[in-house]
C-alpha cells in the first residue's frame, strides 16, 4: 500500500474544492491496488519500477482513466513523497500562457503581468510536476522544458537570469504521442524524452473484470457523501447493467454513475439497477461495429491496435473477425504510407 504524502496534499493550479473522505476509502493514487485486470496489476509492477527513480514518466491513455491518479501514485512511491506535488492543467490554460505558467514570469513581461510569478517549476522545487495534456503547451515552452531536463534551469519570461530546479516531472495527455508530433503539436525531441518511462493506459472496455472494483472505489468514496455509514451493496443485476455500457468515459463515467446511483437509492442498503441512471444518447452506439474499429484504428486507440482477444471484447466480434480486420487495416495502412514521402508508419505509441 501507497504511504500518503504529508506536505499537505496536492497543489493544483486553478479553482479547486477539496472534501471530506473516508479515510478508508482508497485515493485516486491507491485505486490501482484495487483493480484485478493482468493490464492493471502490470500496471503496477512498472510503475512500482519507474516511480524510485529520477526518470521522466508518461501516462498515455483515454480520458478519464485515472492518469492523474497514477501521476499522484509516481510521487508517494518516490523519495519526493514528502516535498511538493504540483498539478498544472495546461488544457486550461490559453496556448500562449502555458510558458508563464510553467516557468513564470517578471513583472511587465507582457501585457497582463502586472506582478511577478513563480510559475508551476518553482512551485515544485525538489517535488514533482505533473503537466497534464503535455500537448497542449506552446511549442516554446516545449523547448524550454527541454532545457529543464537536460540543464535543470530555465528563465521566467522577461527575465534573463538563469534559475536552477530540483523538479520530477511527469507527463499526461489523451493523445498518442506519435499522433502529437505528426500534427506538430509535440516537437519530436520532447517526445523522445517522455518515452522514457511511458505508460499505455488502456480503456475500462478492454479491462471489464475492472469494472467492479471501480464500481466498489466509488461507492466507498461517495456513499459518506450521500448519508451513507457504510457503503451499500450493488446487486449482480446493476452491475451487469454497467458493464453492458460503452464506458467511453471510463473511470470517471462510472464514477458519475455510482453518484446518481447513490442519489437516487435513498439511503437503500442494496443499489440495482432501476436505481442506475438512464443511459445518455452519447452512451448509445449507434454506428457498426466495423465503422467504430476503423475510427479508432484511424485514432491510434489501443482497443484497435491491441491484443485480438481484448479488441474482439471491446467491438462485440470473434477473434478471427477481429484479427482480419486489424491485419487487413493495417497492410492498407502501411501500403498507403510507402506511397507517401518519408513513408509514414501506420503505427502509433
């Protein structure tokens, strides 16, 4: 089990409202404990490698897999358990700030900068940064970043003094990171770098014997929240209903249904599924199988390009169906590329 931090918890730049917890109920850095699938308990074993050592980690993976979870779970397992864990959304941040809001800044170094800023580096100084949607920073502070890593300094904007960091960075984002660089919103040498220790998140679909555990975290996260002493029960006929679901949300779009779930039950010590949100018309799948595969081949998703047995699960298919499609998909693929200068692979990370 995952020892806490005892800096105070996570900082995290923008608006946040933290609550009361169980304290038994596991943190999104200890679910992983919980979830039985053999890609989960892999998982594990590589981050239980990656996490003691000063390495750069990577958590590739769909949204709302719990990457930052993982990324929380990389620092309470490393010697910086006790200094700063900073989390910088850049999704949030407009495109041109992210290199003020990595780095900083001095007073009057652009418009709006009416007064210095530290910036998400200093802020983590002898901790860990966590930059989510690693693609979504500029590419300058890309390049900048690269300086980080390789030097361990870096100059706020409008300064030209040097600052020397003691930072563990960890990197998250939703898109493939071959796909990133070809779109050039990932410079090829920053790419290089987070490949240093990167994790392949894959979807809840292609992990079902997940679905209980995240279904059991949850409860026991929220049930407190909902006037719940203990958790309640979920009947077999509930879960099923769960399982038979998409879940393109993930984690996350459990988690959401456990909490209506939890809000419509009424204090009931045992969920079922009339309790169980109708499905949303985004939940509904409406196009083909096939038509799905080749959109997420298209995509890079790991259910497209992964293992037969798991792909023909996650588009309701035979294996021998779902290895045609994928071998087929992919000699088109890779034929097309040879016909096009430099070739490019059909492959994504």
């Amino acid at each position: 089990m995952l020892q806490p931090a005892r800096n105070g918890g996570v900082s995290t730049v923008g608006l946040s409202i933290e609550k009361e917890r169980d304290p038994a109920a596991p943190t999104p850095a200890e679910e992983l404990d919980h979830l039985p699938s053999a890609a989960s308990r892999q998982l594990a074993s590589e981050i239980a490698e990656a996490a003691p050592t000063p390495m750069l980690c990577c958590f590739v993976g769909p949204s709302g897999t719990g990457k930052t979870g993982l990324s929380e779970r990389v620092h309470a397992l490393s010697s910086r358990r006790d200094a700063p864990l900073v989390h910088l959304d850049l999704a949030s941040v407009p495109g041109p700030l992210t290199t003020s809001a990595i780095f900083g800044h001095v007073r009057g170094a652009f418009t709006d900068a009416r007064e210095r800023r530290a910036g998400a580096l200093v802020s983590a100084h002898r901790g860990t940064l966590v930059l989510d949607e690693i693609t979504k920073a500029s590419i300058e502070a890309q390049h900048a970043l690269l300086r980080v890593l390789d030097h361990a300094t870096f100059q706020p904007t409008g300064s030209d003094r040097e600052v020397r960091v003691d930072v563990r960075l960890v990197a998250l984002t939703s898109e493939p990171l071959s796909l990133a660089v070809k779109s050039g919103r990932l410079i090829a040498d920053l790419r290089f770098r987070l490949k240093e220790f990167v994790f392949s998140i894959p979807p809840l679909s292609e992990r079902i014997e997940d679905v209980a555990a995240v279904v059991s975290v949850a409860l026991r996260r929220h049930a407190p929240f909902f006037g719940y002493d203990r958790p309640p029960n979920f009947s077999e006929a509930a879960l099923r209903d769960i399982v038979g679901r998409p879940l393109h949300g993930n984690h996350r779009q459990v988690d959401g249904i456990v909490q209506r779930a939890l809000a419509r039950a009424r204090g009931a010590r045992f969920i079922e599924a009339l309790h169980l949100p109708a499905p949303d018309k985004d939940e509904i799948c409406t196009e083909s199988p096939r038509d799905r595969f080749l959109r997420d081949f298209a995509e890079g998703l790991p259910s497209a390009h992964g293992p037969v047995g798991s792909g023909a699960r996650y588009y309701n298919v035979d294996r021998s169906t779902f290895r045609r499609w994928r071998d087929n998909t992919t000699s088109q693929m890779t034929a097309l590329a040879g016909r096009r200068p430099g070739g490019a692979s059909a492959r994504h990370l």
